[in-house]
C-alpha cells in the first residue's frame, strides 16, 4: 500500500496554503520533489494538526533564520521527540506574542523538550536567581525573560494534546494553578528586587496578599494581578517597598493593582493590620467582602500574612448578615452587565450573559450565604467550590456539572484568545469571522463532526454553553432561598448548640428540645440529604415560627421527609424553588389535613412552585381527567383504587391553595363536590363493567350539598339511587341488580383508608333507612304520590343528577319538580311544620355542651339557619319565581333578593353568614385534620383557624368576628323563617 505521505502532493495536503509554504518547507529541509523528505512527514502532519499551520511554519522559518547554524539540532529534535514537536509547533499556531519570544531567544526552545510536566515549585527558585543581586533595569530585564520562558513551558503544555493527541492534557484547573503559581513566584522575585533598591527596607514587615484570579489560584495568561498590602513598622519604608513591587512586575511580567485595598485607589497603598480590621469592620461595602473570599497571602512576611486573615476570615462569612446583602451582590451583578458596549454582550466571554462573571458571582453568593455554616466552602477556587456546593447539596449535582463544564470551556477559550498575541481580551470572535472562528476552534480542540464545520462546532458549542450558564445562574444567584438563608443569623444555622434551643424558645416553639431532635434526626450523619437539611432548616424553622404551630409543623415536616426520603427531587425541589419552601412551610404550621394527604400525593409539591398549576382548571372539569384515567383499567381494585389515589391528589391540591388564599370559596366548594361525582361515576362504571351483563340502567342522584355543588371537606355524599330494568326484564330483577352494584360501589368506597372518607349516604331516600337501596323511577313514582313527606320535599330542593344514566337521571328530576316545587306554595300549616321541624334539629342535634354562637353548622346564625331559610323561600314561591329552582343555597339568596322576597341588606347578612360559616367548618377540618363543626375559642387550634379565615394576628378578633356576623343572619332568620 502507497504512503500517501509519500506520494506526489503539495504542501496543502498538510493544511498549508501560504504561498511561500513550499519555500519555508524545503528550507526546513522537510520538503522535496513535491512530497515530505525522509523523517519528515511527522512533522508535516503536526504541522497539520496546529490551529494555524501556516502561521505555526512562519514561525518555524523564523526561528530557523534566527538559530542559524543551530538549525540542525532543532530540526532533528523535532523529527525524533513527539514531546518537543507536539509543544513547539502548539505555540507557533497558537501565539504570535510567544513566536516572537522563540524567535529573539531562539535557544529556548530547549525549555520546551522536557518530557516531564513542568513542576511549579521550580518557579520561585528560578525566577528569584534570576534577580539575584540585581536591581533596576537589569533586574526588569532578568525577570522578564525568565518569566516569560516559564510563561511559554506552561502554554505550550497547555497546547501540545492539539498537535500530538497522545501527549498529556493538562487540564484547565492545573493551567490555571501553574499561571497563579508563576505569578506569585514573580511577585516574590519583584520583592527581593525591592528589597535592595529601597532603603532601609528592614525597618518594616511587608505581606502581600493575592486577591481576585491569583488568590484563587485560576489565573488567565494575561491579566492584572490584584494585591492588597498589609504592613508593620515604618509604613514609609513599606509603602515605597510595595510601590517599587508593583513597579518592577508591572514592567517585567504583568499589571499590578491594588485598587481592591480599603478605600480603593483614593487608600492608602499599606495598612497597619488594626487599620484594615477597623476599615472592614466600619466601612467596608458588599463587594469588598466578596473579594475577600479570594484573599491568599503570596509573599513577603508569612506570620504578618497568615494573621492578615485571621482578621478577615471571619469578617468575611459574617457578611451575608449584612442588611440588603444578597440584593446587593444581584445589583453589582446587574451593573457590571450595564457596562458591557451595546451589541457585544453576546460576545463577551467575561462580562456579557452567560459568560465567566454570571458563574462566578452565582458561586460566590452561594459560598458568601452557605459558608457560614459549612467550612467546607470557605475555599476560593471557582470549580472546586462548584464541586462542594454540588456534593454538599446547595446546588443539585447536574448542574453543578454543567456549571462547571461550562466554565472550563469559556475559561479555555479566553486562554487560548489571549495566547494569540498576549493581550487581555475576553471577546469572542463575530459569527461571521470564518477565519478567527476555525483557529479558535483547532486551539480548542474542536473538530469538524456531524456535517458541520470546526467554526460551526464551536459556535453551536459557544452558544449552548452560555445559555447553560445563564439558566443556572438566573436559577441560583436569584434563587429567593438565598435570601431567606442569609436572614438567619448565622449562630442559628449551627442547629445543634445549646444557643439552638434558647433561639428555637424565642421564635415561639414551645417545645424547644423536642424541635431540636426533629432537627438532629433530619440532619443526622454526613449523607447528602443531611447536608441539604442542613441548609434548608434554618430556612424553615423562621419560616414555620411565624404560624400558628411551628411545634406541630415542625414535627409534620419530619413525618413528610422521612415518608418521602427516597423520592430524589424532594429536596432538590425545596432547595431550588424558595416559594415552595415559603408555602410548605405556611401549610404544614396551619394544617393537620395536608400533611397526612402530603405523604401520600407528594407529587403535589410540585405544584406549590407554580401558583397557576396549584390553582388547576376549571373546577367544573376537574373530574374529568379522574374519569379518564380510571376508565382504562379492566380490574375493579385498580380502577377504585386509582380513583382514590387521584381523589386524594385533587384533596390535597385543594386545600393547599385554599389554605394559602389563592382561590375563592364558590370554586373550594364546586372542585370538592365535582371531585366526589367524579369518584362516584368512576366506581359506578368500574363495578357495572365488571358485573357482566346489564339487566338495568342506574342514576345516581346528588343531594344536600353534593348537589348543591357546596360540599365542604368533612360532607358525606347524600345520594338517592334509581333504576330502571333493561327490557323484558322485572322490576324485582332490576331492582335486584342495581342494588348488588350499588352495595358494591358503597362497599369500595368506604374500604377502610388513611384517606378522608368516601361516606356514601342513602339515608334521605325514601322510607329513610328502612327503604329500600334502589328503586325504579315508578317506585319513586308512586312513593312521591302517595307518601311523601313535607322534609322530603325540602331535600328534593338540592336535588342533582350526577352519575349513570343522564337520560334516567333527568326523568327523575322531572318527576320530582311538582314535588319540590308545590303549585302554590305552602299553606300556613305547612309552614309551622317546618318551623317545628327545625326546632327539634337545633334541640336535638346540637351537641351538649356546644356554644351556638361558634357552632358553625347549628348555631345561631349557622349554615342550617341560612339553608333552611332559602329552602322555605324556595318551597313557597319557586312554583311561580323559576329562578328559584336551583340546589344552590347561594344562588337560591340571589333568586330572592332579585324577586324582592328579602330585602338587598338581608339578603347580604344571610350570604356573608353562609359563606363565612362554611369557610371556617373548612378551616377546622384543614387544621384539626378531621371533621368538626364547632370553633376551638382558645390555644393554637383558634390561633390556626384564624390565621386560615385571614386573621393571623387577632384570633380574638375572628371569634367576634364571626359572631357579629352570624347575629345578623340570625336576625334576618328569626323574621323570614320564624316570621317574627
């Protein structure tokens, strides 16, 4: 087989298209007769492999010209060591700058043939011997060659896996590390030379600390090396030895600012360390202590440096108790993104969205904030902070990762943009620069895949990367946990000191040590998860001490963790979204209800992060998916069984918003009444599919507040059943069928369940419970003709069709309509008889010892008092007022006022006295967790139930509340009903 190497070809085989290509080939001594020379084609295909060949052979011609008759020992290095090639040829494709350096220090090139990894701890030693003895000019000179012949050993490593991709990557972390460690090994060269141009220089101790880049060990190639200067002594003598520091790296190796010393450039340069302890505990803003979290003493006096940080360490994790702190790193966030030129903000790497800034500073408030209770994150690397906020649970690991990957990418592309020609830029090149995109992408990397480009790679690359990191960073740095979490003191987020109980006593628990071993439980051992509680529960315990019953919601939260320990996004979702923390919180400190739903239907914690979902459809097609859903299941067990498990989802759903105040009470009442009929259909059809053959058709009927559409969260489900045989089948027969299923429908339903009941009560049919289950509509027929009562005339008022057969359950209504609706009206006997009636209810049914003035549904004032008020209303004039012909209590009042049967102002007692009163039987049912219709009037039960009616801060205030309000109603019951 031909070497296609070897074969006739031109030099653009290899990448090459200069026109003097050819020229500078044979001249190397690589090129002949139109094809590679012998040992040469190694060379050309690294060539190839360089991010700019031609501008990697200019450079090789250059240097050839420049080592003259010392071409041949290069030449012959290059062609035998893949270590010197893959290096050597990196640099001339990649840096002009660091061509030039090659090409006037041409015997340099042997710096770059080591095979083993450059080591930093070399730095010091050989950049300081460089200036030994030497000052002024001399000393720039010595240090800047030297410095700059590590510079390129560095980048040149960095660059080599480009063009030998078996040599070893060095990755972005290790670069970075090496250029701060060269830098500091400058800083320490430039102090000694100022050490003997200034006079007297012993008279004073000298440290010099790194901040920003150089602290943190993450250094570009090109950039401004910030400092501050601590000194002790003659503060003369130490501010002309850091004035003479800063001169000499400033002319032989980088910038030198201090402008990150208190007060900035209008300070003074040297500071006593009292002086800088006094400015940061006075005067110091937000930022300053940002910076700090990157201070790192380099050089000059090691105990003066290491007490330097003694000082402001702990200065630096108090600052997120700072007033405002979190808003103000947002705004400094905010103004740097201002700054960037209009029109490059998508370009710029460092300061634009998604770029370095976004990353750093959502880093650096989560360590500011997190911090002062995890010494863990008091470290000043980017990634290697990215790495414990991830494994410790502040940041979910995914995008930990990402943020990570994302930085190192934009981190290696401002390299390698400033290897170019050794100049601080951050911008990345126009979409349509073809040229400078493909250099960037080789220096990078990156090849052509996919049907697309090198250029088109790293564009789609580019962008996806920024996008990534703007996600996140708007995900974290505006994360409304932070802010929560920074206005903790941070002695309570130590949740297990002793000054934990006595803060816990002063937030109101009242049983401060038990809370505290909730708190150890959850946070016990070193695991992840505890990490995460760790974060979120002094979060929490602020939040639940402003309920009604931090103890009990503390206690609810512990049961809600350890049910739902293994569920992976449980707590990612309380650490990610800060409104669902707020909410859970409120919740679990009001209500007994939710979370004994919560650890059963937890994927409704979901839906706390987002108000539109938690408030749902409309509530009128709220059992329509439930419907669905259950009717693809063939066994009966399942399909109950599923249709209890949506219930309890839509339940709890329900009563989370209800409880936060995002929906009205009509659409409380309507989604709890169309979830039970939709229940109830479910059944119905899941036990009919499985009885076999249908010998009747079945109607279920709605009554009370089922019908209605009023149902609260303790009503049973009042219901009538009717049937009606198939043809050439009996009435005993159908009678008896439809009472088999029904039987079994009331029998599933009411299984014995951690859920609220599922009560199906017939007991309003006729013959109350001595009737039968099921009867045929001419069953119904006859009964209503010749037996009915005047109370089962009034139940028929809130007669509904809900489930089965819509064409049987709408003869039905028809039948009983002259019922209920008496033609007209009532005679006066009629009517004492009702009034009797509900008499002996409020004697007999009130139970002893109650107080009718807080007895939602009997007392004075009550839901009975309005209902059977409308319900009188309705059996003496709904025959000649249509409107009146409705189940619905509310819209019975508004059919009477618009009739002019009760005045406008009686009329709004009656409603306000319903709606209330049915607001708080809710409310007792959410915070005792079980049905209730009597009000507490003292402890943490009234102080809950107040805070649900919307007095969370005078339970006193709600009781006369309610009692002036239900006194009106009685009032106006007392002259409509009682006639008085």
């Amino acid at each position: 087989m031909t070497d296609p190497a070897r074969t006739p070809t031109s030099p653009a085989r290899f990448g090459l298209t200069g026109t003097r290509s050819a020229e500078e080939l044979r001249a190397a001594g690589w090129w002949e007769d139109r094809r590679p020379t012998d040992g040469a084609e190694a060379i050309l295909f690294a060539l190839s492999r360089s991010p700019d060949p031609d501008l990697a052979l200019r450079g090789v011609d250059r240097l050839r010209v420049a080592l003259g008759d010392g071409w041949p020992e290069l030449d012959g290095a290059l062609r035998d060591g893949a270590v010197l090639r893959g290096r050597l040829l990196a640099v001339l494709g990649s840096s002009t700058a660091l061509a030039d350096f090659l090409v006037a220090n041409p015997d340099r090139w042997r710096g770059l043939a080591d095979p083993e990894p450059v080591d930093a701890g070399v730095f010091a030693p050989v950049l300081v011997g460089a200036v030994d003895g030497l000052t002024g000019a001399d000393a720039v000179r010595a240090l800047r060659l030297e410095y700059r012949a590590l510079l390129c050993r560095i980048a040149s490593e960095d660059l080599a896996h480009v063009v030998e991709p078996d040599e070893r990557y060095v990755a972005y972390d290790d670069v970075a590390a090496l250029l701060s460690d060269l830098a500091v090994a400058a800083l320490r060269a430039a102090l000694d030379v100022a050490d003997r141009e200034v006079p007297r220089s012993s008279d004073c101790a000298l440290a010099v600390i790194a901040m920003g880049k150089c602290g943190a060990r993450e250094l570009n190639y090109v950039s401004d090396v910030d400092v501050v200067f601590v000194g002790e002594g003659d503060l003369g003598v130490a501010t002309r030895l850091a004035g003479t520091v800063m001169q000499v790296a400033g002319q032989a190796c980088f910038e030198v600012d201090a402008a990150l010393r208190p007060e900035g450039k209008a300070g003074a340069l040297v500071r006593t360390l009292d002086g800088h302890a006094s400015y940061y505990r006075r005067w110091a803003r937000t930022w300053e202590f940002q910076a700090l979290l990157k201070a790192r003493p380099v050089a000059g006096d090691e105990e003066l440096g290491r007490r330097y940080l003694e000082v402001v360490r702990p200065l630096v994790w108090n600052a997120a108790e700072r007033e405002d702190f979190v808003p103000d790193v947002q705004a400094m966030r905010r103004r740097v993104e201002e700054h960037v030129p209009l029109g490059l903000a998508d370009r710029e790497l460092k300061l634009g969205r998604g770029g370095l800034r976004d990353v750093e500073f959502a880093v650096q408030l989560l360590q500011l904030v997190h911090g002062r209770a995890d010494e863990e994150l008091r470290i000043p690397s980017t990634t290697a902070a990215l790495e414990v906020l991830g494994r410790g649970g502040y940041v979910g690991r995914a995008d930990a990762a990402d943020f990570g990957r994302a930085y190192r990418f934009l981190r290696t592309l401002e390299h390698r943009l400033q290897l170019q020609k050794m100049l601080r830029t951050h911008l990345f090149p126009a979409d349509d620069d073809t040229a400078a995109l493909r250099w960037l992408a080789r220096a990078a990397g990156l090849h052509a895949e996919g049907g697309m480009s090198a250029d088109q790679v790293l564009l789609a690359e580019f962008r996806k990367r920024a996008n990534q990191v703007r996600r996140l960073h708007e995900k974290l740095f505006y994360r409304p946990l932070l802010q929560a979490v920074a206005n903790v003191p941070t002695e309570a987020l130590r949740l297990t000191t002793a000054q934990a109980a006595a803060r816990l006593a002063a937030l109101g628990y009242a049983a401060p040590d038990g809370a505290l071993k909730h708190i150890e439980a959850l946070t016990r051992g070193v695991s992840r998860r505890a990490r995460i509680q760790g974060a979120l529960l002094p979060v929490l315990l602020d939040l639940l001490a402003t309920t009604p019953d931090p103890d009990g919601g503390l206690l609810a939260y512990r049961r809600v963790s350890e049910a739902l320990a293994e569920t992976p996004w449980y707590l990612r979702l309380l650490r990610d979204e800060g409104t669902v923390v707020d909410r859970l919180a409120a919740l679990l400190g009001t209500s007994k209800f939710v979370p004994d739903l919560l650890v059963r239907a937890p994927e409704v914690l979901r839906l706390l992060a987002d108000t539109d979902a938690l408030v749902g459809r409309d509530p009128m097609t709220i059992g329509n998916p439930l419907r669905s859903t259950v009717s693809r299941y063939s066994d009966l067990e399942r399909a109950v069984t599923a249709a209890r498990s949506l219930r309890r989802q839509e339940l709890l759903r329900v009563a989370s918003a209800d409880l936060l105040g995002l929906v009205p009470l009509r659409t409380v009442c309507v989604s709890l009444s169309e979830v039970w009929v939709a229940v109830l259909q479910a059944a119905l059809d899941a036990v009919v599919r499985s009885s076999g053959e249908r010998v009747a058709s079945i109607a279920v009927i709605g009554m009370g507040r089922l019908g209605g559409r009023e149902l609260g969260y303790s009503s049973d489900a009042d219901v009538l059943f009717v049937c009606e045989p198939a043809a050439g089948v009996a009435d005993s027969a159908a009678a008896k069928y439809a009472s088999t299923v029904v039987e079994q429908v009331r029998r599933l339903l009411a299984a014995p369940s951690q859920d609220p009941a599922l009560q199906v009560d017939a007991d309003l049919r006729p013959e109350g419970r001595q009737g039968p289950l099921v009867r045929t509509l001419d069953s119904y027929r006859a009964y209503y003709a010749q037996w009915s009562e005047l109370w089962e005339a009034q139940a028929l008022l809130r007669a509904r069709f809900i489930a089965g057969d819509a064409e049987l359950g709408g003869r039905f209504i028809d039948l009983v309509n002259p019922v209920r609706y008496p033609a007209g009206g009532l005679d006066a006997a009629a009517v004492r008889e009702i009034r009797r009636i509900k008499a002996r209810v409020e004697a007999e049914r009130l139970p002893r010892g109650a107080d009718p003035s807080t007895h939602t549904k009997l007392g004075r004032g009550g839901l009975a008092d309005v209902e059977w008020t409308v319900q009188l209303l309705q059996l003496q004039h709904a025959h000649e007022v249509p409107a009146l012909r409705t189940p619905s209590t509310v819209r019975g009042v508004k059919a009477a006022t618009e009739a002019g049967l009760i005045p406008a102002d009686e009329a709004s007692a009656l409603m306000e006295s319903w709606t209330t009163a049915t607001r708080a039987r809710n409310a007792v049912v959410l915070v005792r967790g079980k049905p209730g219709d009597q009000l507490p009037t003292a402890g943490r039960d009234l102080a809950a139930v107040a805070c649900a009616m919307g007095h969370p801060d005078d339970p006193g205030e709600f009781l006369d509340s309610y009692r002036r309000t239900t006194r009106r109603a009685r009032a106006v019951v007392e002259r409509v009903f009682y006639g008085s």
